[in-house]
C-alpha cells in the first residue's frame, strides 16, 4: 500500500476493532444530509444543474491562488513524510491543472443530461404503456487517496446526473480538498441548489471511511479508486454497493506489422506523458519479428524510461543501454512511473497469454498494420478498453468525450471503463395505465 493509501482505508482487522460511536453517528448524519440533498438534485432540471456547475468553474478558477496555497502545505507535507514521486504528481496542482479542471465542469456542463432519457419503452397488447428511464443512484460516496482533481471530478459528475456525494478524500490532499469543497458548497448555495449534494467525511479519519463503508441503507454507492490495496480493503470490507475500479497494469503489444515512427509516438506518448496515472503502458510486448523494435526501445531509454527486460527483449537494447531483468513481480507491477517491463513474444498466441496472465482488466493496445491481427485483438482481449494504433492514454473519461470520470470500472457491471454521467444513474420503470387490473 502506498502511504497515502494508508490513510484512506483499514485492514479488516482494524475494522474488527471498536469503531468510536460519535463518528458513526456523526457519518450517519451526514449521509442523512446528503439523502435530503439528493431528493432537491434529483428535481433539478438540467439548466439548473448546469448553472451550478458554470459557478463552481468560474469560482475555482477566482480562487485559484487559495487552492494552490493549500496545494502547496500537503505536497510539502507529503514530500517531508517521503511520499514517492508519483504520489506527489497525483497530489500537485498548479494554475494548468486548475483551468484544466474548470474547464471538465464546462464541457460537462455541455453534456446531455442522462436523468430522465428513455432506454426502452413500448405500449403492451392490455393497453399498459411502459417507459424505463434513467434516474440518479442517490448518495454516492466515494474513497480516494492523493488526488485534488478526483474532488472536481466526482462531485461535478455526481450534481449533473442528479445526486449527491460523500467524499473521503484522505490526509495526504487534505488542506487542498477543504479548499475545493468549500468553493464548490458555496456555488452551490449561490446557484440556490442543497450545499449538502457535497459534503466530506475526512474530519473523522479512517474511523470515517470505516463508517462510510458500513452505512448499508445510507449509502447507494460507494467507488473506491486508488491503489489496489485501497481498494480490495474497501471491495473486501464494505456493506455497501461498491463499483470496484482496478489498477492499470496497461499492456501494448507491438505487432510484426507495426510502423517504426507511430510506434515510437505511441510509446512515448503513453509512458512518459503522465507515467503516475492508471492509463500509462506498463509492459510492452515485443514480436520477435518487429522491426520496430531496437528503434522503439532506443528511444525510450534515450527519455529516461527504466527498462525492465527479459533475456530476449536485452538483446535488442542500444548499445550502452542498462537495464535489469524481468521477474513475475515485474510482469504484475502497476510501476506509475518511468519503469516499463519488455518481453518478447513468437506470436500474438503468446502476447495474448501472457496479457491473459498478468492483464488487470484495465487497458491493452495493439500497434499493427495487419487489419486481421487488430480485429483478432480486439474479440480476444477481455479488458474494459481496447485500443488499436493509439496512445493508452486516451483511457480517460474526458478524452472519451464523458466530460470527467469518476474512475475506470474493471468489473462486468452497468459500468466497465470510464465511469461518466451515466454510469452514475440507474434505472426506473413507469407503468401507466388507464385502470387495467391483472387477470
């Protein structure tokens, strides 16, 4: 577990243990007043909404040198507790992430309302006529660790599609999380719509996320998203309905086929652009027949990327080029950094086995100009996304078109991959009729 990750979650044997009683009763009270909150959201039409939505960028980006003090205290505090440096990438904002995160809450806004729209309807032969429509989840609480912009993110997602959000957003954003909450509860008050559709339990510590977890009957939710042992604590320990996101340990096989320069663009692209986040290639397979190959591994040492190789892929690496051998641990690692594993593979039969093997169900990419070996990729490869000659990265719910995401489902629900708006509602029948009686 990560350090921060520690400050999110308990072991099942700390949760065995005694929790205090004021701090159940006091989340108790607070998913009360989101559940009040979430009946006014789920009235709101969609100008509303979106008014709020429009004030809480414009306010974020007017007090923007709030938050980047209160950035400032937890990154530094982070950094004397010896975060790693991918924690402390996760944690930082400055003035482009800001305007970047403004900006999610304005394309948001611009996003069809998913409350409401009609899945199915038909009208049956006794006259009945029959709708099934989306409608908000409720109370959706989520558990996360070391990411100011997941706050943005998941309460803007949470007020579009009509719900409101309990928040535990750890320690470690803890001064930068106060800050953002309070800017969005007051645009929130501003715009006329319930200050308690967001609210945060991470006064009460880990006390409060072990109540969090246990609220069954309060709680309509709950979506973790953090480092795996983050979140099988909270998929192993919690009553209540979890959306389980997954690590990334992100594969990219390079195909015999594949173009030396969009291989080299891809790569690079996809592990040194952001390597602390879920979407970043963790391990790249190698066809033994790839010409690419040498050029693809040059480079990425030639940006710093810290190679991890079997015996097969050492030998293709530049002159002068370190790097240390691949091991199991390798092959299952989610680095979030600049380390990548390289294998080489005889066939795609064998890149397909050993994805099978090590793959968390996040994302894979094929780079190949064969048409036939994509569309076999593609039926073959049982992760939630699947990407042929592009960048992992595009793995995100705003690159996706979503507006934001509240994580990357990896389970075989309503929701697998990005998690956007409508993966934040669920579904009603409305049965109408004109006093027909069952016989």
């Amino acid at each position: 577990m990560t350090q921060t990750a520690s400050s999110q979650a308990t072991s099942g044997t700390e949760l065995a243990a005694a929790e205090k009683p004021d701090v159940v009763a006091a989340v108790h009270a607070t998913a009360d007043r989101a559940r009040t909150a979430s009946r006014r959201m789920a009235r709101a039409n969609r100008a509303w909404k979106d008014k709020a939505l429009l004030e809480i960028a414009d306010a974020l980006v007017a007090k923007r040198d709030l938050v980047l003090r209160a950035n400032r205290k937890d990154v530094e505090a982070g950094r004397e507790n010896g975060t790693s440096k991918a924690l402390l990438d996760r944690l930082s904002l400055n003035p482009q992430r800001i305007d970047s995160l403004a900006n999610a809450l304005r394309d948001l806004a611009a996003l069809p309302d998913p409350v409401g729209t009609v899945m199915r309807g038909q009208t049956l032969p006794n006259g009945l006529r029959l709708r099934q429509i989306h409608v908000p989840m409720g109370v959706v609480a989520a558990i996360y660790e070391a990411r100011p912009n997941v706050t943005v993110d998941i309460a803007g997602l949470a007020l579009k599609s009509g719900n409101a959000v309990i928040l535990r957003g750890g320690s470690a954003a803890a001064q930068t999380n106060v800050a953002l909450i309070g800017i969005i509860r007051d645009a929130l008050d501003q715009a006329g719509l319930p200050a308690d559709a967001v609210q945060s339990v991470d006064e009460y510590g880990r006390d409060g996320a072990n109540a969090l977890m246990q609220a069954r009957g309060r709680i309509d939710v709950l979506i973790p998203r953090g480092g795996r042992e983050l979140i099988q604590t909270v998929v192993n320990n919690a009553k209540v309905p979890v959306i389980e996101t997954g690590e990334g340990n992100v594969h990219i096989y390079l195909d015999e086929s594949a173009d030396t320069q969009m291989a080299i663009d891809i790569l690079l692209n996809a592990k040194t652009q952001r390597p602390s986040v879920c979407n970043t290639v963790e391990t790249l397979l190698l066809h033994s027949g790839a010409e690419a190959s040498r050029e693809v591994l040059r480079s990425l040492a030639e940006a710093g990327v810290r190679l991890h190789t079997d015996q097969r892929a050492t030998q293709l690496l530049p002159e002068g080029a370190a790097a240390a051998p691949a091991t199991d641990e390798d092959w299952a690692q989610e680095y979030m950094d600049l380390d990548l594993a390289v294998g080489v593979v005889d066939s795609m039969d064998d890149a397909l086995e050993h994805i099978r093997r090590w793959t968390t169900g996040h994302t894979e990419a094929i780079i190949t100009n064969n048409l036939a070996n994509a569309e076999r990729f593609i039926a073959e490869i049982d992760s939630a996304a699947v990407i042929v000659n592009a960048s992992t990265r595009f793995t995100d719910g705003g690159e996706l078109g979503l507006g934001a995401e509240v994580g990357i489902s990896t389970q075989k629900m309503h929701a697998r991959g990005p998690m956007g708006l409508r993966e934040l509602t669920t579904t009603k029948w409305i049965v109408q009729g004109d006093g027909q009686v069952r016989g």
